[in-house]
C-alpha cells in the first residue's frame, strides 16, 4: 500500500514520545469499543478523516460519513489520491487523510496502530465466526422448520415480520461465505431493525434477512458483487412473512437454476418472466386458470410451480428440501388429481400458463358464484389441460408475438427444437428420434439459443418457446420432414 510523504515519525524527545504513547492508549481504548470508534478517533488524531474499505462492502466504517465515497476510491485508486495514507487491515484497507498541519510522521504512527489493532479485532472475530456461523445455521434450520416464534424470540420479538432469501451455489462458495461473512458483519443483536443469517447447508450458502417488511437494498448489492466476484450463482426470492420461509427458500432455489454468467442474481419472480400472458385476455385467462387449479391445494401449486420452474425432479426436491422420490410420488398424485397427462410439454406448458395467472377480480368471481347460486347449478367440472379455450391463444397479439419469437428458423432448426421441447430438453432421445447424432443436434440448439435471444436452459423459456412454436405451426413439425442432405452425420432414413 501506499503513504505520503517521509515516513520518518516526529523528531526523537520526551515530548514527541510522550505523544505517541498518548495516541495509542486512545486508540486502544476506541478499539476496546468497536471498529467504528477506532475509526472516528483515527479521524480525531489526524485532524480530518478515516474509511476502513472494503472491496465487497465498501465503506465498512467512515468518519465523516461523508467522507465514504473518497474512502472508497482511494482505496481502489491509491495513486490517484498521494495526498492519503493507506495501510491493510483485515482483509480491508484503511485510508486516513490527515489535515495539512498534521505531522506526515504522526499520520503514519496512527495509521499503522490503527491497522494493528483492526488486525487484532479482525483475528478474535475469527476465533469466533465458526460458532456463530454454526448458530446462524442452526436459527435457519429452524425457520425453515417452522419454528418461527422461538427464532424470533431470541431475535428481539416481534419487530422482524418478513424474510428475503438468497441460495447462492459455485466452486468458491467457503471463501465466498467468509468474505460476505466479514463485509456483512452479522449480529443477532435484539431489536434490531433487520438481522442477516447466513449459513452453509448441503453445498451452498442460504443468506436470510429478516426485517419488517422492506430492505435497505444493502444485502441484494452484496450478494449480487459477492457473486461477481467469486464466480457464484443466486436466486433471491421475497419479501415474504417469515410463516412462508420455507416457500422463499424453495422459490430462491428455483430461481437460482435461471441464473447464468451474464446475470448472476435472479429474483423468483422474474423467473421466465412472461411476455406472452400480458397479451392473453385477462377474463377468459383468469377464468380458466381458476377452473384448472381448483382441485389443488396452495401447497400443490407451489410444488408444481418450482417443478416447472426447475425443469426437473431432482432438481425440485432439492429446491424444497424433499427427497427425489416424495417428488415423484407427489407428481404422479397430483397427475391423477389433474387427470392429466403430466408428461406431456403441451400439458407442462399449459399447467405453468394456469400457475401465473393473475388472480381472479372478487368481482368476476362473486358475479360466478351469484349465478350458479341463482340458476341452482354447482360449479363446472375442472377445465382440461390438454387443449385451451378458444380465443385465448389464437388472437392476433398472441400470433404477433409468437412470429417475433420464433419466426425465421430455418426448417432443420424449428423441427429439431420442436423434438428437443417434446423430450423435455433431452438431446439423447430427442437426437435418435431426429436420427442425427447428439453432437449435431447439439449445434443446432447452440444456432436456435443465438436466434432467439434466449436462455435455453431456463424451463420456463422453454414453455414458452413450445407455445410459440404450437401458435406458429404450419405443418406437423415432424422429424420425418427434417431435410437431409446425405453422409454419416445426417442418415437418410
């Protein structure tokens, strides 16, 4: 690091010793305290201002207030501002500016005691930090329990209402979590305004911030240069009341499997998030998504809606922290319940248009339950989900949008990203039934990603790609009309 001017301290003396010493028992004293004491009185001793920055957090601790940005960047750029004094500390760096009248010697004497005495603070917090983190992973199993009341409890009551969840998952994620860990500064302090618990579960980090409705915006920022820095992947799901963790946890997973290098951080409810249903007509849509999902429970449509989202069993089970094969058997009730063929990708996509359907307007629905109480007739028998109502998919908005999705494929490409969407974006079966080896069809789907401008791995894309391609069709998409042009790699069949 870097420091101004000549490193020599003041000249020898009594009085200039004396002075040392008298800057380094307040110091000591501040850090006795905390880090933002130590801080403010490294401003006092050097007559203008102290930041402790850190690369993730940024200022960690600042005094003046004002003087955090400065802080920041000087850490960033030490060559742009000589004029400060910079020492690590911590995992951090501290930058002190001192007033011109202030000794260049007696600047570097406080920085440097300053700095040691972070270093001590930073190395007892360590000794520490396993058993908090232990703890930390403790009250989110018990949330994630249902044990509400006794989390909040030891938390400080009943200040802490909501909960934000983060499930973050990559190669660095021990080092990713200390960093966050140290840039966070968790405290389970009671009545606080908001508490962050963070802790490691089945290889990867759960980050909950518990809070009375609302976030400062602090955590999402963390996470999102956390993840930018460390390679990781994350789903954020919430605000929602911490009764409904459990659902916040599972819906960060399923937005989590959307994630990819270009946008690190997905919200669960952007997850393949609809272009298509603001063009359907909201009365017949809500009317029918109502009657497809009245033999289901909240708790049945939550397990289908993370499905769906995930795009695989396994990958659904560990999002609600539910072995493989309860999934399975779940599905394979609910496949009964729906008397629908859940297998299908038509039946998958119209099951997930029914599952983001907007609420029905109290209205629409007392004016259905007025009638039918009028007429003496009991509520129609549950919609199908193989075909939709007429004029719901087949408008002119729809078709509109459909053709700017999908239109100009070529052949090959459309019938072959048909095939791959009926296998459920398998390339093996989809490759035999196209008869063209995997790696070829593997291009394809490359060629298909680039046209459409969209993340082929995100199952909800995916769905919608499928309708689209349905909305479009013109002929039967059929693999026995994919042109070939001869040779090993395309047989003729």
């Amino acid at each position: 690091m870097s420091s101004t001017g000549t490193t020599d301290h003041e000249a020898t003396g009594p009085r200039g010793a004396r002075h040392e010493r008298d800057a380094a028992d307040r110091l000591l004293r501040a850090a006795t305290r905390s880090g933002a004491h130590l801080i403010a009185e490294a401003a006092s001793l050097v007559q203008g201002w102290a930041v402790l920055a850190d690369p993730i957090a940024g200022a960690v601790y600042s005094t003046p207030a004002a003087a955090a940005a400065d802080g920041v960047h000087a850490a960033a750029a030490p060559r742009e501002h000589p004029h400060c004094t910079q020492r690590p500390a911590a995992g951090a760096v501290l930058v002190l500016a001192a007033a011109p009248t202030v000794p260049p010697g007696h600047a570097c004497h406080v920085a440097t005691t300053t700095a040691a005495l972070l270093e001590v603070r930073g190395q007892r917090a360590a000794e520490l930090r396993g058993e908090q983190m232990r703890l930390h992973t403790t009250l989110i199993r018990l949330l994630l329990s249902g044990h509400t009341a006794a989390v909040t409890e030891t938390l400080g009551g009943n200040r802490l209402t909501h909960v934000t969840v983060y499930r973050l998952s990559g190669v660095d994620l021990p080092t990713a979590h200390e960093v966050l860990w140290r840039a966070v500064r968790p405290s389970l302090a009671p009545y606080a305004d908001a508490v962050t618990l963070m802790g490691r579960r089945d290889g990867e980090l759960v980050v909950a911030e518990l809070h009375h409705g609302g976030d400062d915006g602090r955590i999402p920022r963390l996470v999102s240069r956390l993840s930018e820095r460390h390679h990781l992947l994350a789903g954020m799901a919430g605000p929602l009341p911490l009764a409904e963790m459990p659902t916040a946890h599972s819906d960060a997973a399923a937005a989590r499997h959307s994630a990819t290098p270009d946008r690190r951080v997905v919200p669960a409810d952007a997850v393949g998030a609809s272009r298509l249903t603001p063009l359907l007509p909201t009365a017949p849509y809500t009317r029918w998504a109502e009657s497809v999902l009245r033999p289901l429970s909240p708790a049945h449509q939550h397990l289908l809606l993370v499905w769906l989202r995930t795009g695989s069993k396994p990958r659904a089970a560990a999002a609600l922290g539910l072995s493989a094969g309860t999934v399975r058997t779940r599905i394979r009730d609910l496949t009964r319940l729906l008397g629908a063929d859940l297998e299908d990708a038509t039946v998958r996509a119209h099951l997930l248009l029914a599952l983001r359907a907007p609420a029905p307007a109290p209205g629409d629905a007392d004016a259905d339950s007025d009638s039918r109480s009028r007429s003496g007739s009991s509520p129609p028998d549950p919609a199908r989900l193989e075909s939709l109502p007429d004029g719901l998919l087949d408008t002119e908005a729809v078709r509109t949008w459909a053709v700017g999705l999908v239109g100009g494929l070529e052949p090959h490409l459309r019938i072959a990203l048909a095939c791959w969407l009926r296998h459920h974006a398998r390339t093996a079966p989809a490759a035999a039934e196209l008869h063209v080896h995997r790696t070829t069809l593997a291009g394809w789907l490359t060629q298909c990603a680039e046209h459409l401008a969209r993340n082929l791995a995100d199952a909800t894309v995916r769905a919608e790609i499928h309708l689209a391609l349905k909305a479009t069709r013109t002929g039967p998409d059929d693999p026995a009309a994919l042109p070939r042009r001869g040779g090993r790699t395309y047989r003729r069949l």
